[in-house]
C-alpha cells in the first residue's frame, strides 16, 4: 500500500539525549514536512524538504535536526538542545498542493 | 501575517443533529484551503481540497464551502463515528509558501 510510515509509534527519551524519529514515504512525493502538535495549538513546522539533499528551517527548528539523503526518507532527530520536547511528531509529504501524513509519533521525556 | 482560526474550539452533538464548523483564513492570496479530519493519537486524514470563492465539495455527510474570508464544514445528521478533531490548513501564495494550519474544532457526536 502506498503511504507515509511514520516509526516508532511511541518513543520515550531521557534527559540529554538524541534520539531520532523515523518517516518513510513510497507516494513518489517530492516534499516533505515535519510537524509537532501540542495540545489546542495548531501544527507548527519544524522542517521541511522540497528535493533531495535540501530542507529549510521551519517556525520552530530551534533543538531539531533533519536530512534527506534519499527521496524516500526524512529522518528528524530531536537533541538534547530541544528543552520542551514531549509532544506529538507528524511527518507529511506532498506532490502538488495537498499534504498527506502518517501516524505520528508520540514522544515523551522521562 | 498569514493567520487560520476555527471555531468553536468544541462542538457537542446529538446523533442527526446537523451543524457547522468555520474556519477563517487571512491570507495575501489563496492557493488553495484544506479539511482534514484527525482521530485521537491519529495523523490527519485528508478530506476536501477547495481553491476559490464559491466552490464547495462533498463527501458522504461532510460538505465544504469557500468564502472569500471563510470555509464551513457542514456536517449534515450527524452519526458518533463523525466524532473527531477537524483541522483547517491554507496554502498561500507565492508559489512556495507553507501550510498554515488552524488550531481545529473538536467534534462529539452522542448518540
């Protein structure tokens, strides 16, 4: 089936680490997006990537970090730098206009 | 500043009781507005994709409208399994810019 994987489903991480969230895409799209949500706060953009071996910063890139070696794959790896990280992770990819996304990935510190 | 808000924040329904949710858009120019419909711990689901004034589509008991300021979603008899998060995004113009997303409406539908 075509889509957007988005793994893992649950990630917990400890104070002062790295840890890297995983998104796939097989819909041949040429962009994709990194989200986070908050409870009552629309989707802010953390990344983004329009081709292959380029991304921009988005409104809220600050403690992130993302590469895009491959069509397929935008990884976002969360640092330690990022002080508030526990939220819902959303990765999404486009064509034309209209954005499609996966799962999510539910981050917590402990 | 491009800005969406949508409103109410949350909506409480009887089974077949009919009503909308609005979303409202301050934009330079509109490339195109999206519904999305999102389940707890759930990424988005696409909806409806509308790009000018006076459009509309529909999709079983869903049916969206565009304003030159504002898009409703018209939910018509509604059932429970219409209970869910619904989300407004925009594109803006120029070619390039991002989606801005609203913050969403948060239907329950009792039955």
């Amino acid at each position: 089936d075509g889509g957007i994987t988005q793994s893992p489903k649950y990630l917990f991480r400890k104070e002062g680490q790295n840890v890297t969230l995983s998104c796939e895409q097989n819909l041949n799209h040429d962009a994709m997006y990194w989200y986070r949500q908050d409870p009552g706060q629309g989707l802010r953009l953390i990344y983004y990537s329009q081709i292959v071996n380029d991304f921009q910063k988005g409104d809220i890139a600050e403690g992130y970090s993302v590469s895009r070696e491959k069509k397929e794959s935008f990884p976002l790896t969360v640092t330690s730098a990022q002080k508030n990280p526990t939220a819902f992770y959303l990765c999404a990819s486009s064509r034309l206009l209209v954005a499609f996304f996966g799962q999510g990935t539910r981050l917590t510190v402990v | 500043e491009d800005q969406v808000t949508q409103s109410p924040e949350a909506l409480r329904l009887q089974e077949g009781e009919s009503s909308s949710l609005n979303c409202s858009y301050t934009v330079s120019g509109l490339r195109g507005l999206f519904w999305y419909r999102q389940d707890p711990g759930k990424g988005p689901e696409f909806l409806f994709t509308l790009y000018s004034a006076g459009e509309e589509k529909e999709k079983e008991r869903l049916k969206a409208t565009l304003t030159k300021k504002e898009s409703f979603l018209h939910i018509t008899a509604p059932k429970p399994e219409d209970s869910a998060t619904y989300l407004c995004a925009v594109r803006p113009l120029p070619y390039g810019q991002n989606f801005v997303f609203g913050p969403g409406t948060r239907l329950s539908v009792l039955p």
